[in-house]
C-alpha cells in the first residue's frame, strides 16, 4: 500500500499491529536469528567494533548501562526479570494509540476519562512506581523513552541468555560487554589526550 501522508501509515499500521495482537500471532524474536538481511548487514552485525572493546570503552559501556539500570529500578515497582516482551509489546500499543490520539487534537478537545483508562492500562502492563496520568504528549514521549531502553535492557538479556545455552567456540560468543555496546546503536572510540 501507498499512502500519501505519514499519519495515514501509521494509522494503518497501528490498526495492523492492534490486529495482528488480537488474533493468535505469535511474534519471532529476531534476536536470535543471525541469518536476516544482506550479507553486508550480516556481516556487520556479527562485528562489535572490530573484535575488541578497549579498556576505557568498556568501562564507559559500563557505566552506561549501571546508569540506565539504576534509572530503570527506579521508575518500575517491579524487577526488571518480572517483565516480559510481551508486556514491553503491549505497552508500546498503548503508547502508539496515545500519539495517534493527540496527533488530531487540541487541548481544549481532549478525553481525560479515556487517557486515564489508558494510562491505566499502560501502567499495567509496565508498572511504576510514579502513576502520572499520560495527559500530553510530552507524558507519552517519557514513557515511550522509557519503554524502548526497557525494551534495549531485555534484548541484552535474551541474547546474552542465548548465547550462554549456544554451544561451539567459546572465542565466537559475544561476551556481556560486547552485547551492552551493540545495543547502545553507536561508536564508541577511545581518544588520546594529544589527539585533535
């Protein structure tokens, strides 16, 4: 399908999405699954920064990830081992429906009775400790951020709970750190002090 404005795709795949969670698909975790793409994309995916991390990267990813984590413990009433894809899956429907709710109106024109009930349902799904109604779309942005390094924390855990249960070479497995530093979706590269 073609469409002419992004509201109208996203609308259509939400309405998909909605769809696709009512009926009895059940969703492929890719992350197990090294074999998608181009054998470039392949390629690259199977390289974490040539083969070797240095010292000061790693302590950074580190850091990084004790950063996000103690964040994490703090927002949720709940560990982070309780939850789910399944739970991160739904909450993010949630979260879509509410940004394409407020994308067709004013302030003046909001329901607050249904954005309570969907904030509700939202904290459900992912239960925190601060239940602030999602009432603008600055509310549904944070959660949304939250969601997705939620969703980056549980992908690092499933590939690396994958990678322990994989046999072969113990040399070809990631290790945690290297699997830390592919979700973070950059470059990171130590420089020396006299570069420019």
């Amino acid at each position: 399908r073609v469409f002419k404005h992004l509201r109208e795709a996203e609308g259509f795949y939400l309405q998909l999405y909605l769809s696709s969670l009512s009926n009895s698909y059940q969703p492929v975790s890719l992350s197990s699954t090294s074999q998608i793409g181009s054998e470039l994309a392949i390629k690259d995916s199977n390289r974490v920064c040539g083969s070797y991390l240095s010292e000061s990267v790693g302590r950074l990813v580190e850091y990084i990830y004790s950063e996000a984590s103690s964040t994490l413990v703090d927002c949720l009433s709940t560990s982070l081992k309780n939850l789910s894809s399944s739970q991160l899956e739904k909450g993010e429907a949630i979260l879509a429906k509410l940004k394409h709710y407020f994308q067709d109106r004013d302030k003046d024109s909001l329901d607050y009775a249904l954005l309570q009930r969907m904030s509700e349902e939202y904290f459900n799904e992912l239960p925190q400790r601060k239940l602030r109604p999602l009432f603008s779309p600055e509310d549904v942005e944070e959660a949304w951020e939250l969601l997705q390094l939620l969703k980056d924390f549980l992908s690092v855990n499933e590939v690396a709970a994958e990678t322990r249960e994989q046999t072969g070479p113990v040399w070809s497995q990631p290790s945690s750190l290297q699997l830390k530093y592919k979700a973070l979706r950059c470059h990171i590269t130590h420089l020396h002090a006299n570069s420019k």
